[in-house]
C-alpha cells in the first residue's frame, strides 16, 4: 500500500508543479500516508491479539485453579476387580461398588463474558482416562531472516524519526521547513518586495524558531530541540540560497556565515547534550566550504578550516561517546580531502599536504581511543585481577566499546591517501606503512591491561600488518619472501606463548604468503636448475620448521584442533624449502646427489623427533631425486672416466642413502608417532630403494665401459661381491630384511644370463668359468650362513632358484660342447639340453642320503626343483622325438645305440624313475599315481618307437624325414605294423604274467588297430614286398600271441586262493 501511494504521489507531484523536487515531496507525502495507514492497521491487529491474550490468560488460570481444587479433595479411579461367577447361579447384576466424585467442569464467571459467536462450535471430543495425554510438540525454531537491505534499512530509519515519537511535531518540521523553501522560491517570482527583505525574513523566521527552541528547552525538550534543529537547517538553506541563487553575499562571507552557523550550532549541541544538534552542526560545516567553494580556493585554507571543525569534534569526543557525530566527521574530512586530491592534487603540493593528513589521522584516532574511554566508563562490570583470558572473554562479549569505522578507517583510508601522496618518492610508501605499524604496535603495548584488551589486540594486528606491508613496499619479492618468513615465524612464537590463536594464525597466513610468492619468483636457471634467491629458500625452510617445532613440542591444550592438524603441512613445506637449496645451487646430477643426502638426514632427524612427515618426506624426496636423475640426466655420454663421473656417483649415492635410511630405520626404538610394522615397511621400502640404485649404478658403468666380451662375467662378479658384503652386514647386523635380499643373488644372475644368451652362448668363456664359480659359491654360503635370519618360504625358494640356474649353466655349457662336434643342426645340440637334467632326476630319485645342502632341504630338491624339471624334460622327449631326425654326424644312424634316443631314452627314464620315487613325497594316491606314470612313460615308448621306425626308414631306407612322406611310405607302414604289434605282443603276455586284464585289453586294442591298418592301408599297395612281410609278419606274431598270452580271468575269479593256478601248457578253445 505504501508504495502505490508514494508512487501516486510522484505523479501528482510532478503533474502539478513539472518539478523534480515537488515529484519528491509527493513521493515523500505519499509514502508517510501510506505507512501511518499501515501503522493504524497494525495498531487495531495488536488491539486485538492483546485481548485474545488476555482472555487466554484468564482461563488458564481458571483450569489451574480447578486442578488444585481436584487435587485436594483426593479423586482417585477405582481399581478394577475380577468378577466371581457362581456355575449354579446366574450371573448377578453388576454393582458399582464405589461412585467417584463427579466432576463439575464449568466455566468460571470470567469467561462467560467472551463472545460465543467468535468461535465455531464443535462437539465436545470424548475423554478416555486409559489414553496417555498427547505430548506437544516442540516447536521448530523459525529460520532466521534475512537482515533487511540498505535501501530498506534508511526507509526503516526515516520512518522511524518520523512516527517514533512526536509524530505531529516532526510533521509539523518538515511542512515547516518545505513551507520557508517554498517562500524563498516564491521570492525569485514577480512579487514586488525586495528579495533582501525576503532573504531577512526567512532568516529571521529561523532566528524565531532558535529562540522559540532556547525558551522552551526546560519545558519540552525534545520539542524545543526539533525546533532549534529546523532554525539552523533554515539558516544553512537561506546562507546558501543568498549565495547560489542571487548574488547578495560574497563567496567570502557566505562562508563566514556557515561557519559562524556551524559553531552556533554545535555550542547549542554541547550545551543541551544533543547528538542531533551536533550532527547537524557538523554536516553543515563540511558542507559549508563545498556550497561556498568557486574552485579557486586554497587547499590549505580548507583544510585548516578543516582541522578547526575536527578540533571540535575531538573535544567533543573528550566528554561524548557520539558515534555518528565522529563518523560524519570522519566521513567529511577524508571524503573531501579524497575528492579535492583527486582532482587537484600535484607532487608539488606534497610538504604543503602532508601535514594536514598526518593531522587528520591522529585526530580520529584519538577520537577513536576517546568513543572507547568514554564507553568503558560506561560499563562497570569488569572481572576482577588480571586472568589475560577472562579479560579478552570479557572484551569481546563488550565489543561495542571499539568502534570498527573509528579504528580501522583512520588507518587504511590514511594509508591509501598517503601513498597516493608520496608515491613518486622511493621508499616513502614503506617507511610510512612501517611508521604505521610502529604507532600501533605501541598503542598496543600501552592499551595491553584491563579493560581495553580487545583494543590492544586490534591494534597489535593493525601493527603487524602494516609492518609487514612495509617489507613488500621497500624491498622486491626475493627479500620479501625471507623477512615476511622470518617475521611470521617470530609472531607464531610470540602469538603461542601468549596464547593468541588469531597471531598464530595471522603468523601462518604470512609464511604461507611468502612461500607463494617465493614459489611464483622460481624460474628456469642457466647455472643451475632453478633461478631464485637461495637465502629466501633457506630462510623459509627454517622459519617454517621452526613453527613446526614450536606446535610439536606444544602441550595439547594450548594449541587448536586445527592447528594440529596443519603440524604435517608446516613439516612439509618446510622441508620442502630446504630442499629447493638443491636445484637453486645445482644441475640435475648435483641435485640428486643433495636430495639422497638430505633425505637420510631428514629420516634421523624424522626418528630422532619422532615426526612421521619427516620420514615419509625424506622417502619422497629420495624418490624424486631418482626421478629427476633418470628422466634428466643421460646414462651414456662420451669423454668419461670410469668410476669418475656423475652417471655413476649419483646412483650409487642414492642406494648408499637408501641402504643406510634402511638400517637407521630397522634398528630405531618404535616410538608414538610409529609401530613396529610401519617402520618394518619402511625400512623395508628403503632397502629395496637403494639395492636398486645400487644395481643401476654398476650395471651402467659396466655397460659404458666394459668390452661386449667381459659384460657378463663383471655383471656376475659385481652381483656377487655386493651380496657378499651384504651378507656379512646382515650377520654382523641381525638383519633379516637385508639377509633377505641376499637371496635376490639367483634372480639377478638369471637376468644377466637371458640377457647374454645368444645360439652358441658359452658360460665359461671369457672368465665366466670364474665369475660363475663365484656366484654359486657366494650364493650356497650365504645360504648357509643366513639360514637363521631367511624365513623358510625364502630358503626354499632361494635353493630351488639356484638348483635350476646351476643345471641351465651347465646345460649350457654341455650343449655348447656337443656343438663342437657338428655345425648342422642335429642330435647333438637336443641332448646337450637334457643329460643333466635327467641326470639330476635320476640321482634324486636315489634312496642314498647326499650332503648339504640336500640333505637339509630334501624336499626342495626332491620334489619342488626335480618336479618342473620332470615336466621339461618330458617335454623335450616329445618334441624331440617329434621333430630331431636323429642325424649324429659323424657316428652313423643305428637304431636305438645312436645319441638323440639313447639320450631320449635316458630322459624318459630319469623321469619315469624320479616320479615313482617322488610319489611318496606329493599328497597323491599312490595307486593313482603308479597308473598315471605308467600310462605316461607308454604312450611315450609306443611314440617313441613309431618315430624310430621313421627314422630308420629315413635313413636306411631313403625316405624323406617329412611327415607326408613317412606316411605314404608303406616300408613305413610294414614297419609300424610289425614294430606295434610287437608291442602288442609285449603288452598282452605281460598282463597274462602278471594278471594285468587291462593291460592285455590294451594290447589287443593294439592289436585291433594293426588290423584295421593292415586292410585299410597296406591292402591298396597291391603286388609290394611290403603288403607281404606286413601280413606274413602281423599273422605269426598274432599266433605267438594267442598262444603264449590268452585273456587273463578277472580280478574276482583270479582271487580265489584255495585254488592252485591251472598248469596249461597252451590255449583250450
């Protein structure tokens, strides 16, 4: 409603008179009706709502009075009792035994009198008195509103002026004040009196309401204060008015009028205690020199004038805490002042300035140190002694004693105009900012007791930041990075010995600002890798460490959760400032080398503490000092020495730090900020850490410079001594991680072996005999001698691994050997991979008790090396058997007494004799296992003996060894036809002997297949030799057959013992 009439108003306004300032006052009009209807409607609704509460009031106090007329004359319920029900009787009528009191619920004489009518009759809900009473529910608390707008606020604030109090006088000012504004309007307007007496007339009318005011002050103050109020804003309108509008009063003296009005004004404000006064008074004399000004007057004329109104306001502030009279002053003085330099002011007018803002500044100041004096006489509440914590509790819960746009305006207004001011001088702008801080930085020391703690703390803050501004403003960001380091670390300090978190924090701001700003100087260098000031890094490093430090040695109580939680932080960004020492002095290989020698450091000193982010962060720069090694710096460059360059010193320094981090961290007590098993992982990390630079320092050297020849065997002899030492270490030390990684001598020696490894690879060569001889001598002792510390999961593996590198070296050796018997690819180079192998399958498949190490891990080599090497070698008989065409030069081709089936032969019986043996040592039936090895080692004779046939029909019988050709071949096909029945013939009179029914069976199954081969294959080659010796052949050796191995009875018919066995000498039909 309110804004539809001022908008109504803002029409008529401007349809009336066309003018902006009668389109206002409409506005104005429209919106004072709109809100005193407003204000009537709610003054009927609360008229209401106080009699709805008065009448609700009443009647709880009749129910309270009911319930204690209740409680006194003892109603109780009567108990329920069982009725008795009598089998002869019918059942009886029931009785109340005892009537309760009855319950006269009427309304007491006060309510009769509220309106039926005003509520909607319902009826009357039935009461149960075995239902518990409903339970009311709390109500949810609103949320809170929104704080109203600026715009919102100064409507709220007129609107509050102006209904507040006397709402008819404050009317009655303002029409007052329009009418005389009017008036003077009027008089520019044909009228034929003198517009001089017009302008004495409306002065004279403001003098009247002046004296009317000073008479009534004792009578109605408030009355006579508005009006002494309207007097003076007509005497700054009419001074004005005589100035602008017509020429009666020089610039000169209109302004001497103001001010004359000005200290009227304020003289009438000091003498009847009236804020109102004052602040009119002041806005009146800053305005005077801007409605007096012609752009042409002296800065510092104004800004003496200036200092004379601040005079006043100063003394006033001596006696009265007048907020807004201090703001208006503050406001006017370096408002003005802002708007006059921006417009006016030259470098040349600096010394003649300055003064006045170094004036102005202490003024308000003090005027700030005055409001809070003049508020804390006020307040007489204070905690008694001198509890630092209570008094700082106390403060802020008074916190209205310090003036937020007093304390801190002066400073940062002042500040921004001073450098504006001095700019062009050079460190002008920091000397003034650290002249800043020094001023508050002793307020602080003088305000720091009793009640003015709050106080002193502000300006302690203010101290420090202005002296910390005062560093960037005087030195460039490298020095600024360090002195900021320094001071934050010396505030952190301070702030924790005085118990101030917010120091502590502002001191943690200012270390992580210099650290950004030191980051965001680094560049790439040209004499090291990174460009930058090596004492800011340093100083950074060791100011932030020192506020790690002062937080971990802190007792938990004075220090916040959050400032726990950011102990790691400090930590780290102060180690990592430190190790920035590194690129900014040095290359890559300079840099590694510094990273892998302080990261050992930081571990002991990270133990010695104890600090977890120590630790972990030495690992991390250990780490990405190898990183940077291998992705920046080469591994191979030319014009180098051996063991005399960086690519060498620098991995191995970096093991030599790992290996020594490792044992520091083995061998250090667990302390709170560690377990046992995290400094076990640890350490373990770093052992293999520096076991692998250790490794690539050798194995790159060795590649730089070492001849192709030699590689290997220096490979195997550095891998060999370095475990060597290792296990003397680990004996010396009790070191089971380090004995452990002992057993990694087989692993490596296998790599250098696949990666040496060519067609006619020779072990021995090129003193690999003595490099070999060697590494199996290190690797047994080591063994043997680190037994107790190995765990037997490493053992076992260790003696397998080796078992088998030690048979594929010798293997290798052997094969080499047979090579030199013959260039063509042949038999000899098959058995050069399977006589040891078989051999070893044969000697632990033998009962007898071998020495150490056998003896002492029987299973190792027993079962877990022999099983996979039973595998291979079963392996190699068929593809050997398979593709070899048995070609020995220079011994001749004889069947089964040449070298490939000899050596096929000697396999198959190595791992037929190692799996009967070795079954007693697997969790396998042994039954099972017997039937699966000799279905194994046949199919693998009946294999071996198809390809003899083909062999002896390649070689005796000119038959290309291709399959295609074996096959078509019926000397092949008369050959496997006599050779499997022969088998057959094996097979049956074998079962018969020893009454293996299934064994026959598979011989006549044989048997049956020969046959179907003789019609199928060997029938088509009509008029051949072949067809004949296979039929001839095949009949005999059937008649031998059913002869001699006729089907043997089954098991259940063979186990009658009371029989003897038949004695037949041949087969009954």
């Amino acid at each position: 409603m309110q804004w539809m009439l001022m908008l109504i108003g803002l029409v008529l306004g401007w349809i009336l008179d066309e003018s902006f300032s009668d389109a206002l006052l409409g506005a104005l009009l429209g919106l004072a009706i709109g809100q005193a209807i407003r204000l009537g409607r709610l003054a009927v609704q609360a008229d209401a709502q106080r009699r709805l509460l008065e009448q609700a009031q009443v009647a709880l106090h009749a129910v309270e009075q009911r319930l204690a007329v209740l409680e006194v004359s003892g109603v109780k319920v009567p108990e329920a009792s069982e009725p008795v029900i009598s089998e002869a009787a019918p059942a009886p009528d029931i009785v109340v035994a005892q009537t309760p009191t009855e319950l006269v619920w009427e309304l007491p004489p006060e309510l009769e009198a509220v309106p039926a009518a005003a509520t909607e009759t319902r009826p009357a809900p039935s009461f149960d008195a075995w239902k518990p009473a409903p339970v009311a529910r709390e109500p949810q608390a609103p949320a809170a509103p929104q704080g109203p707008g600026f715009i919102e606020r100064a409507i709220n604030g007129a609107r509050a002026w102006l209904f507040g109090g006397n709402t008819v006088l404050r009317v009655g000012v303002v029409l007052l004040f329009l009418g005389l504004a009017f008036l003077l309007r009027y008089a520019t307007e044909g009228v034929v009196v003198p517009v001089e007496l017009r302008y004495a007339g409306v002065a004279a009318a403001a003098l009247g309401l002046l004296g009317l005011g000073w008479w009534l002050r004792s009578g109605n103050n408030h009355y006579a204060l508005m009006l002494q109020g309207a007097g003076v804003a007509v005497l700054y309108l009419t001074v004005f008015a005589a100035m602008r509008l017509h020429p009666l009063l020089d610039p000169s003296a209109a302004f001497g009028l103001l001010v004359a009005v000005t200290v009227f004004s304020a003289i009438l404000a000091v003498t009847q205690d009236s804020l109102g006064l004052a602040a009119a008074a002041a806005l009146g004399g800053f305005a005077a020199p801007i409605l007096a000004s012609t752009g042409s007057g002296s800065h510092v004329a104004l800004f003496s004038y200036f200092a004379l109104l601040n005079a006043g306001i100063l003394a006033i502030a001596w006696f009265k805490a007048w907020r807004t009279l201090n703001v208006i002053g503050f406001v006017g003085t370096f408002g003005i002042g802002f708007a006059w330099g921006a417009r006016t002011y030259t470098p040349e007018l600096l010394w003649s300035t300055e003064p006045f803002l170094i004036l102005f500044f202490l003024m308000y100041l003090a005027i700030g140190l005055l409001f809070a004096r003049r508020k804390l006489l006020e307040i007489g509440d204070a905690p008694e002694g001198s509890d630092r914590k209570a008094l700082l509790q106390w403060s802020a819960r008074k916190g209205d004693y310090v003036d937020g746009t007093l304390l801190f305006g002066p400073p940062l207004v002042g500040f921004g105009l001073q450098f504006a001011l001095v700019q062009h001088l050079e460190f002008a702008a920091a000397f003034s900012a650290l002249a800043l801080g020094i001023i508050y930085m002793s307020l602080a020391r003088l305000l720091y007791s009793g009640r003015t703690l709050l106080l002193a703390e502000t300006c302690l803050a203010l101290g420090v930041i202005f002296t910390s501004l005062a560093i960037p403003l005087g030195l460039d960001a490298r020095w600024t990075t360090a002195a900021w380091a320094v001071e934050g670390a010396g505030i952190f300090w301070l702030g924790l010995r005085q118990q101030r978190p917010v120091a502590r924090a502002f001191a943690l701001l200012l270390q992580l600002g210099s650290a950004l700003t030191f980051l965001s100087q680094l560049s790439d260098g040209e004499g090291s890798l990174l460009d930058g000031v090596p004492l800011g890094a340093l100083l950074l490093g060791i100011a932030l460490l020192f506020s790690f430090y002062q937080l971990h040695k802190a007792p938990p109580e004075q220090v916040s959760p959050w400032e726990r939680k950011g102990v790691p932080v400090l930590a780290c960004l102060g180690l990592t400032f430190l190790y920035l020492l590194a690129p900014l002095f040095f290359f890559t290989e300079g840099t590694t080398i510094s990273w892998a020698l302080a990261g050992l450091i930081t571990v002991f000193v990270g133990l010695r503490l104890p600090s977890r982010t120590f630790v972990f962060t030495a690992m991390a720069v250990q780490w990405l000092g190898g990183v940077l090694f291998l992705v920046a710096a080469p591994l191979f460059t030319e014009d180098l020495r051996p063991l005399a360059h960086g690519g060498f010193w620098t991995p191995l320094i970096l093991g030599l730090a790992g290996l020594v981090g490792a044992w520091r961290v083995q061998f250090s007590k667990p302390a709170t900020a560690f377990d046992g098993m995290t400094l076990q992982r640890l350490s373990q990390a770093l052992l293999v850490w520096g076991a692998g630079w250790w490794a690539l320092a050798w194995v790159s050297e060795v590649l730089r410079f070492a001849p192709p020849t030699l590689q290997a065997a220096l490979l195997l002899a550095v891998a060999a001594l370095s475990v060597a030492l290792w296990a003397l270490l680990a004996l010396r030390l009790n070191w089971s991680s380090l004995a452990l990684l002992c057993t990694l001598l087989i692993p490596a020696a296998g790599l250098i072996l696949l990666a040496a490894w060519h067609s006619r690879y020779h072990p021995a060569a090129n003193f690999g005999w003595l490099a070999w001889t060697a590494l199996f001598v290190v690797h047994f002792i080591s063994l043997r001698r680190l037994a107790p510390l190995l765990p037997a999961w490493a053992l076992s593996a260790a003696h397998v691994l080796g078992c088998w590198l030690l048979i594929g070296v010798l293997a290798l050796e052997l094969r080499y050997g047979l090579l030199l018997l013959s260039e063509q690819y042949n038999a000899w180079r098959w058995l050069g991979w399977a006589i040891l192998p078989s051999l070893y399958l044969v000697l632990m498949a033998a009962p007898r008790d071998w020495s150490w190490p056998v003896s002492d891990y029987s299973r190792e080599y027993r079962v877990y090396a022999a099983a996979p090497l039973a595998l291979l070698m079963l392996g190699w008989f068929w593809l050997a058997n398979a593709v070899s065409d048995g070609m020995a030069e220079p011994l001749p081709y004889v069947p089964l007494i040449n070298p490939l089936e000899l050596g096929l032969l000697f396999a198959l019986f190595g791992v037929y004799v190692w799996s009967r043996s070795a079954v007693t040592q697997l969790e396998v039936r042994k039954d099972y296992a017997a039937r699966a090895t000799q279905m194994i080692a046949g199919v693998s004779l009946f294999v071996f003996f198809t390809a003899l046939v083909m062999r002896t029909a390649h070689h005796w019988g000119g038959v290309p060894f291709q399959l295609d050709a074996l096959l078509e071949s019926m000397l092949v096909q008369a050959g496997l036809s006599i050779v499997w029945t022969l088998i057959a013939l094996s097979l049956m009179i074998g079962g018969h002997l020893r009454h293996r029914r299934e064994v026959w069976l598979i011989g006549a199954a044989l048997i049956g297949v020969v046959v179907a081969k003789l019609f199928f294959v060997e029938l088509s080659n009509r008029g051949g030799l072949a067809r004949i010796v296979s039929f001839i052949g095949v009949g005999v050796l059937l008649l031998v057959v059913g002869y001699f191995a006729p089907l043997p009875p089954k098991r259940a018919e063979a186990a009658d013992a009371g029989k003897p066995a038949p004695q037949t000498g041949g087969v009954s039909s």
